[in-house]
C-alpha cells in the first residue's frame, strides 16, 4: 500500500527516469496512487503500470474472473500512465491485449463490469493479516488466529493446519453462538462471526481423521 | 448446504488420509523446518505470505508460484558477523506435483546439480531444490569462499527437517530414457502451448537426430478432462486445417504455430501424449513407448 510513497521518494531523489507502479482498479488506495503518477509525470519520470489485472479472479477460488480488457482499459485511461505491462500465457490472452491497444476506450458496460464485486458481494477467502480486527471482539475471541485456521480448511483444504492453527487460538469454548450481533468489521468484508462459527466444528473431527 | 458441508469434511478427511505423509510435512506453521546453524543467528520468527500477498515479497514473478497452487512461503532470515547473511524461503505448495512444476520452471537446464531434498542445484549465492510439496530457496551474501559449503549445510539441515523420502512425480518415470536430454523434465500447471484450455502437461526435450523436440505428457483430472482437452484441441485445429488419423494419433498442423511440423497427438486414460514431429512412424514409436510406461506404473489400463 506505499506505493504513493515510494513514488514520491522516486520524484524526490532526483535519480530515476522511470517508476514501475502497481496500479489497478481494485486498489483501495488507487486515488492516492493516481495523485502520485501524475506528481511523477509531471516531472518528468515515466510510468509503467504494473499488477493491472488485479489478480484476475474476484475470488481467491478462481471460479470468476475479472473482465480483463475492462481492467486493462481502466488503467490505460488515465492518460499519466505510460505503459503497462499485463503479461500474457495463451494466445487469447494475448489477443486481448492487442485489442486494448487498437481500442482502449472503456466503454459503460465494461465500466460495469468493473463494479460486479460490489454488485455481487463477492468477497475473497484469505485473510490480508491487516490487524484491524484485533481488539473489536467484545469477549477478547482471538480473530486473527481463528480466520487464518479458517484459510487452512477452506483455502489450502488442509485440516490438520486448521485443526492446529485453531487451538493455538486457545478457545475451546467461543462466545459466537451466544453472542448479539458480531461488531467486528473487516476491511475485507468477511463475515467474521460466521467464518468462526464455521471453523469451530473443527474441534469435534476426530484426530484419526487428520494424518 | 448441511449436506453439502458435510460431505465437504468427510471428502477433504479421506483425502488427507489418501495423502503420504512427505505431501503433508508439518502442520500449521513451518517453523519448525528451519533450523539453528552453528556460528548463525536467526534474525527473527518467519516471515509469513499467503497468496494474497506472495507479490508482497516477490513481486511479479507471484503469479508464477500461484499457478502451481502455492499456499505459503515461510522466510527466515540468518546472520553472521557484520555483513554475512543468508535467506532461506519455503514454499509450500498443494502436492509433489506443483513443487517439482515450478522448481523445474526455475531450474537451469545445464548447472551443478545436487543430492540436496529430491533434487536441488548450486550456484554462487543461491541453492535450490525442492521435497515433497515443499519448493526451498537458500540465498547467501558475502559468503566468500565458504559460499558453497554454507549453503549446502544449511539446505540440507532443511531437507532433514522436511523429512520423507526422495520422490519425483510418477509420471515422469513414462519418459523414455533414450535421447531424453537431461533435467528438461518439467512440469506446466496452466496454459500449456499457449492454450487455456490445456493444462497440467509434463514435458522432456529429446535429442533426435540432432534436433531438439519436446515430448509432452498432459495429465487429466480423469478420463473426460483429458478428452476434453483432446477434443479441443483437434477441433481446433480441424477448424483450419485437415486432421489425419492413423493408429489412433492425430496428426494436425497446430494453427497458431509456424514450426513447420504437425503435432502428433493421442489419448490415453486420463492422459493425452504429443509431440511436434514430421516422421509419423517415430513419433508413433514414441507415443507406444510412452503409452507402454504408463501401463507399467498403471497410470492407465
């Protein structure tokens, strides 16, 4: 998240011709990244946009992908942005790319596109390890250990990782179930008291079960 | 959604079960894979990435290590004196498959090859080698002459502490030895020749006649994944050019290649062998070979 940052240290230094940013459409920060290429381009530096297709799924499953021409268009829009360098394995890949380049116009229906992880909830499965959750849970549930064991099972399907990473939490009895509405907000929008909730039957599979 | 969830524990719990042991390493965190060196402090607890973050710590070369199913690196860093340093990286992937995939998209084709893990390789400042699931990454600074030996020590307490036997992935042992040169065995998890729709293919270069021609080995998930794969590409290919078939090999011109010579192409079970090639009967005679290990390791039938 420091690329404003680094770009401005890049400006100030005086040394560079070129700064190779990330940049995309899902960046929390991108108004602040934007600021600072067009800080850089104006003096002087070139840009080349790196990371534009935002990780290429919505969904840490992979199960639905981004637009990518959409999402190669809305950076190359910004008129400060020299370059970019989105990489290609399939020559279908690659057509896309040499599509953007004969029309880079991003037209209202890709814009929307663009918008579909708001329109369709969808969020991610693996935690950022950002922290902010820390401290939010009224009855001191141990968050961040408990959604990283929730990753284990989930993500990586690897229980014997999820039942060890859970009782480092140290909560065999979890105040969730009894508890009013959960007040732990997270950055990444997860459902924080039903990952828990999940995750906790975790403690009734069986060691036999785990090799 | 109870039954689902359900059948979804019960699934993942036989698999485990499935699994061998070298597959599952440690638990939970790696700590434990790195160890104390003699004359060596470790600077900290490991450094954490998920694949969320991989491009954190290396940047582009993250979507590489994500398409072999990689699930977390642990890196620790160790100290010596004022300048002496070393990193040691492990990359946990899903399965012996994906580690040995992007260790052999990383390994060099001619290089000093080690008995470290499974197999690793040392250059100056840097061994590599993978085990199991696990893909590590040794690099050491200002280590003068003690470069070598170093690194060796230190990757090979980390091959101890993964434990398990040395094993490559089986279907690789269905390449056939004669003119297979050397450490081009790999593995490619996602778009192979350039196609998505084509996937998870082992790949050797043979020397034949002085020209270099990789053999390719594309494992489905299952027989109907890899006719799939088959289908789509011999339709692809009928769309712009005939199709010829003698002995069950497909013989097409590939359309968005210029080489010059048609693939060579055949299903067997869940996997789909070809090879670029103008001799028809030779690249037959590879084919069988192929076809003829597989059933050897009862791969296929």
């Amino acid at each position: 998240m420091n690329e404003p940052e680094v770009i401005r240290a890049a400006i100030a230094s005086g040394a560079y011709n070129v700064v190779l940013t990330a940049y995309n459409f899902r960046q929390p920060h991108a108004a602040e990244v934007e600021k600072a290429i067009d800080e850089a381009a104006k003096a002087g530096l070139g840009i080349i946009a790196m990371k534009t297709q935002a990780g290429v799924y919505w969904d840490s499953e992979r199960q639905h992908p981004i637009n990518m021409k959409a999402a190669l268009k809305w950076v190359l829009r910004n008129e400060n942005v020299h370059t970019a360098v989105p990489g290609f394995t399939t020559f279908e890949q690659m057509e896309i790319d040499l599509s953007v380049m004969e029309d880079s116009t991003l037209t209202p229906a890709e814009e929307l596109d663009l918008k579909e992880d708001q329109q369709m909830g969808r969020r991610g499965l693996y935690c950022d390890h950002c922290s902010k959750c820390t401290g939010q849970c009224p009855h001191g549930v141990e968050i961040p250990t408990l959604v990283r064991s929730y990753m284990y099972a989930y993500g990586y399907r690897n229980l014997a990782a999820a039942k060890e990473t859970f009782e480092l939490a140290g909560m065999t009895d979890l105040p969730c179930a009894g508890c009013g509405e959960c007040p732990v907000e997270c950055p990444m929008g997860f459902d924080v008291k039903k990952r828990i909730g999940d995750i906790a039957r975790i403690q009734n599979v069986a060691d036999d079960f785990i090799v | 959604m109870r039954v689902k969830t359900t059948l979804f524990w019960t699934a993942v719990a036989a698999a485990l079960c499935l699994v061998p042991p070298t597959a599952l390493g440690a638990p939970g965190g790696m700590t434990e894979f790195f160890p104390d060196l003699d004359g060596w402090t470790k600077e900290d607890d490991p450094e954490l990435y998920s694949p969320d973050n991989l491009f954190e710590y290396i940047d582009g070369a993250a979507d590489v290590y994500l398409s072999y199913a990689f699930e977390e690196l642990a890196m620790v860093s160790y100290v010596s004196g004022e300048k002496r340093s070393l990193t040691v990286e492990i990359y946990r992937h899903r399965d012996l498959r994906d580690a040995f995939g992007i260790y052999s998209q990383e390994r060099p084709q001619k290089g000093n090859f080690v008995a470290i893990g499974t197999e690793g390789y040392y250059d100056k400042g840097v061994l590599n080698f993978f085990h199991g699931r696990y893909y590590v990454k040794v690099t050491g600074f200002y280590l003068g002459e003690d470069d070598e030996r170093t690194l060796t020590k230190a990757a090979g307490e980390v091959a101890k502490r993964l434990g398990g036997e040395p094993v490559f992935p089986e279907a690789l042992a269905c390449f056939p030895p004669e003119g297979k040169i050397a450490h081009t065995e790999c593995f490619l998890a996602l778009d192979v020749l350039g196609y998505g729709f084509l996937h998870s293919a082992y790949a050797a270069d043979y020397d034949i006649d002085g020209s270099t021609t990789r053999v390719f080995l594309i494992e489905g998930k299952d027989e109907s994944d890899a006719q799939k794969m088959f289908d789509g590409y011999v339709g692809l290919a009928g769309k712009s050019g005939p199709v010829v078939v003698e002995n069950g090999i497909y013989r097409f011109d590939d359309p968005l290649r210029s080489s010059g010579e048609p693939m060579n192409l055949r299903i067997a079970g869940r996997f789909v062998c070809g090879l670029f090639m103008s001799d028809a009967a030779r690249a037959g005679a590879t084919i069988e070979a192929i076809e003829k290990n597989l059933r050897a390791h009862r791969l296929i039938e």
